[in-house]
C-alpha cells in the first residue's frame, strides 16, 4: 500500500557541494558552542587536556547499569548489547587504551544510555533553543516510561552501524570530549545502495559495496556527506538521513531524537511505510487470520516502538498540552495587555497555533486512514472527530 507522503522537506542535490558560511549560521553555530561550553557535562566529565575523566564519572556513575555494544559482532544487522555495571566499562576502556586500543572483549561502546532518566538531579546538559520542541520526549515524559535521550561513550575506533534515526525523526549530538567522523546520505540516496534483496549495507566502508553482483546501484550513489564534529560542538541530522558515525578519539556525547510541527508529517508517512511492510510480509494469512488487521499493528509496534493507536494518542498529548497553553496566554493577556510578559507570551501563542495546525492535518490524515478505521477506536478518547473538532475550535478561539 503506497502512502503517498511527501518525504521531507530537505531538498535534494545531484552532488554534495560546500554552503557558504554566512553570518547568521555563524552565529548560530557560535551559540550552540557557547551553549555546550556552560555545561556540567563539559566542565566535570572532561580532564583539561580533553580525555574523559574517568574518576569524575565513576564517583558519580559507577554504580549505574549500563547498555554496551561490541562493535566487532554482528547480530541481525546491528551490534549485540549487554547490560554491565558503569564501573566495569570504564575499566575495561581505561585497560583498552593501555592495550593500545586492543582488548580480547572487542570493541565495547556504551550506547544508548538513558542517563537523564536515571540521574535527573545531575547537571549535564541544557537542551539548546533551537531544539527544545521536542514532541517525542514531551509524550514519552507525560508517560513517564521512555525517552529518546541518550549519552553515548566509547574508545577511539568504536562506531554505529548504517542507520535513520527512529520513527526518521530528527536527531541532535552533541560532543562532550572527543572526536566523531560522520557519513550521511539525504533522504532517497540510501535507495542506490540497497542490495539485490532490497536490503541496506550494514558498512558502508565494506569493500564488497563496490561489488555490483551484490549491490547492483551503488555506482550510482553519490558519495557521503563528510562532517567531522570536535568537541563541544552539535551537530544536526534532519528526519530521513541515513548515517554512519565513527569515534576518532575516546569520545563521550549526548544525543536525543525529536520530533515536533516540522517534521511529524514524516513520522506519519514513516509509520505508514512500516505498516505497509508488515503487511506485505503476512499477506498470506490475510483471509485466514481472523484479527490480521491487529495482527499488522502488533508487529509494527515490535518492530518500530509504536502503532497507530498509539500515535493517535501521541497526538492527542501534544495537542492538549497546546491548548493548555494557548488558554494561559490568553490569561496572561487579559491581565496585562501591554507588559513585557504578554509580548513573550504572543511568541508562545503563535508557536502553540502552529503545532495545532500541524496536529490537525496529521490527525485528518489519520481518521481517513482506511487502516486506523479498521481498528477498534471505541477506547480512544475523545473520538478523533471530537478532538478534531476541539482543536480546530482552539484554533479560531486563539486568532480572533
């Protein structure tokens, strides 16, 4: 079943090519720096000659339970992961540089680690402005079950494999120490190096990529984007980026995915590609399988952490929460027309009708969605007619 969703909004070029640096991306970038700079992560976990400071994180962390990778196997198209206390990483990293960056355990990486859920008294990190509309971490956060922030720490030569961030949300990373080297592709150019399964590389520095009996379109790619980021600096990755990233040093970051009004459309178009695999992949119980509609959605949700239900409800959460705040702005400014605080709190406003309006043209695609109305919406509340029609209220309510 084809979506028919527009991919993004990035636009594509035949070739990768230098942007000019012109003076409100210098800025901005200099603001990010300064950012990171103030940070409790960037003065504490880091020895001034820039190596991770590894007493400094083990009386703090050494206790902790961590998630870590080896980078030397292969399991399923990523790495396996095993659970060890803090403490024992950073004995086996400190005992890998010594070795020379050799260790009989492999290459271990911590990943994935949900340290800002685990220690949220810690002064780490303040979320720069221009990511802090973050609908992901707001929904998850109101469940208070999940986040989609993570620390990363790992030797010099660990890696990620090839790889879109979840549900192709965007992604920020920020180097606390160390050094990355990153490979992207925007968004369709992953297509030219799919093998003759239809499958992505695991590696895209394998030398069999160049191997057309097995990738039969990879001449026709266009090489990688090539950043590398230093430390305390932040890189961007729009939804869809296909990427590979390496550890030049011994490296710490943090990272979070997001999604928010720019970029939820694409989430949706994600979750209705998904569907659509699932589908093709248990089309012949289709007429067999009594609940096979539900069936589809509960292998979705396995394999990308959420289904339509869910996102409707995902929606739902942001939604309330923009007319919670339009109804206290209207508040503010009927107690005080001209003060400083209504003029800031008219930015709050037009930011909370923009993510209204971007809610609602999801949530119309949403209803109409032959597949969401075969499921049971009765335990959805309100129905989505009505939340429609509340948030289209809210809407008008607010610009009048």
């Amino acid at each position: 079943m084809a979506s028919g969703c527009p991919r993004d909004q990035v636009q594509r070029r035949g070739r990768p090519h230098s942007v000019p640096m012109d003076s409100t991306r210098q800025e901005h970038e200099e603001n990010m720096r300064q950012d990171a700079e103030g940070w409790g992560s960037r003065r504490n976990w880091v020895t001034r000659d820039g190596k991770p400071n590894f007493d400094y994180l083990l009386r703090t962390f050494g206790e902790a339970v961590v998630p870590v990778a080896n980078c030397e196997v292969k399991e399923y198209n990523a790495n396996p992961k095993e659970q060890i206390p803090f403490k024992e990483y950073v004995s086996y990293w400190k005992e890998h540089i010594a070795r020379n960056y050799s260790s009989p355990r492999g290459c271990l990486y911590l990943k994935d680690w949900h340290l800002y859920r685990a220690f949220p008294e810690q002064d780490v990190y303040t979320i720069p402005i221009y990511f802090s509309s973050d609908w992901l971490n707001e929904y998850w956060d109101a469940l208070a079950v999940d986040d989609y922030r993570f620390v990363y720490m790992g030797p010099k030569g660990s890696w990620t494999p090839f790889h879109a961030d979840v549900f192709r949300s965007y992604s920020w990373s920020a180097n606390i120490c160390g050094k990355k080297k990153w490979l992207l592709y925007p968004p369709e150019e992953e297509e030219y190096l799919r093998d003759r399964h239809g499958n992505l590389p695991f590696d895209i520095t394998a030398p069999n990529l160049h191997d057309s009996s097995i990738y039969p379109r990879c001449a026709q790619s266009s090489p990688p984007v090539e950043v590398i980021q230093e430390a305390g600096e932040i890189i961007f990755i729009p939804s869809g980026w296909h990427h590979q990233v390496y550890n030049l040093e011994d490296t710490i970051s943090i990272n979070h995915n997001w999604v928010n009004g720019c970029n939820v459309a694409i989430m949706w178009c994600f979750l209705q590609d998904e569907l659509a695999a699932v589908q093709r992949e248990i089309s012949e119980w289709r007429e067999t399988m009594d609940d096979w509609h539900l069936q589809c959605q509960v292998i979705m949700k396995s394999c990308t952490g959420i289904d339509y239900k869910e996102f409707y409800n995902f929606l739902k959460v942001i939604a309330e929460n923009r007319i919670s705040a339009l109804k206290s702005v209207m508040d503010d400014e009927a107690l005080a027309k001209n003060s400083p605080k209504a003029a800031i709190s008219t930015l709050g406003m037009l930011h909370s009708v923009f993510d209204l309006k971007r809610t609602v043209e999801v949530l119309t695609s949403l209803s109409a969605n032959e597949d969401f109305k075969k499921l049971d919406l009765k335990s959805l509340s309100p129905p989505p007619e009505a939340l429609l029609h509340h948030l289209k209220a809210a809407i008008d309510t607010a610009l009048l």
